[in-house]
C-alpha cells in the first residue's frame, strides 16, 4: 500500500473504502465533461465498480485530497494475462473544479512513482476518442499509440502506452 504524500497543501493517498461515493460522484462529474450528448447509460454500476476497485487486493486506487476533499483519483492493477511488469491505469479523473491547476500530473507523477517502486517498466491505458483534453494531458507527460493496439474501425477508445523506466 502506498504511504502518504504530501506535496504543499495536498495529499497523495489510497482511497479507503468508505470514500467510495466521492470518488464514483467525482467520476461522474469528469466523464459528463467530454460527453457531447450527455453520459452513456450502458447499466454500469459505478459505485459497485468503484467499490471493488478500491477493495481488490490486487490493484491500487490513489487520490489527491485538497483541503479534505477528494479532488483526483487513479486506479491501476496489472491487466489480465498481461506480464508483471505492465500496469493498466484504469481509470483517472480529475474534478473539473481542480483543472488547470496541477492536480493531474501530481496524482501522475506519484502512479509513476508507485508502478516504478513496483517493478513496471510499463503503463497502459485507453481513453475515448472524444476526450481530447484527456489525449493532450497524456501526450504532455509521454504517453504515445500503442503500436500493440491499434484503434478497430467503430472502436471509442485509443490505446496508450507509457515508458515507466524511461525505456
């Protein structure tokens, strides 16, 4: 389990359980914004699906608390038939309150910190084509295509990949 961080008045942490309903009411907030025609209702249990990210013992869930409040969180494990050495980041979100102050690559750099400390050489993830400002924030800290993955013709999401030990 990661310790806490704290850089100035934030704190870096894993989410406890009871926390779960902020962070599914955050993530409904950062995925409404890139939406054009409103969230999918495609049956996800959201705060289910949270609840067993942040209890499954074998995945992180980390978020960057201001003043009290969770206002970022990151969700990673090592994807299904996948070597040791990948981490999946499943899920990040940053409220759209916290945007444009830093908040992103904070809670970034300390998952690159932990998967680093971990032994992860590297770190994968999908983002919906409509996210853009998702895609720019990634390219900005060197996530690129990943040539493993290219995207299916009707596919929403694009595939990243990210070098954690600089490789």
């Amino acid at each position: 389990m990661i310790s806490d961080r704290v850089r100035g008045a934030r704190v870096i942490r894993t989410v406890l359980p009871a926390e779960t309903e902020a962070v599914a009411a955050l993530h409904a907030r950062a995925r409404a914004t890139y939406y054009p025609d409103g969230v999918p209702e495609d049956g996800t249990d959201w705060l289910a699906a949270w609840h067993g990210a942040i209890t499954r013992p074998d995945g992180q869930v980390l978020c960057l608390v201001e003043q009290g409040r969770i206002v970022a969180v990151a969700s990673f494990r090592t994807p299904p038939d996948a070597s040791a050495e990948t981490v999946k980041l499943y899920q990040f979100h940053v409220d759209p309150d916290a945007w444009r102050r830093g908040v992103g690559t904070a809670l970034h750099t300390a998952c690159a910190e932990q998967w680093q400390a971990d032994g992860r050489r590297v770190a994968v993830l999908d983002v919906h084509v409509d996210n853009r400002r998702a895609q720019a924030f990634y390219a900005r800290l060197g996530w690129v295509a990943d040539p493993g993955h290219p995207p299916a013709e009707g596919d929403h999401h694009l595939f990243l990949r990210y070098a954690v030990t600089g490789e």
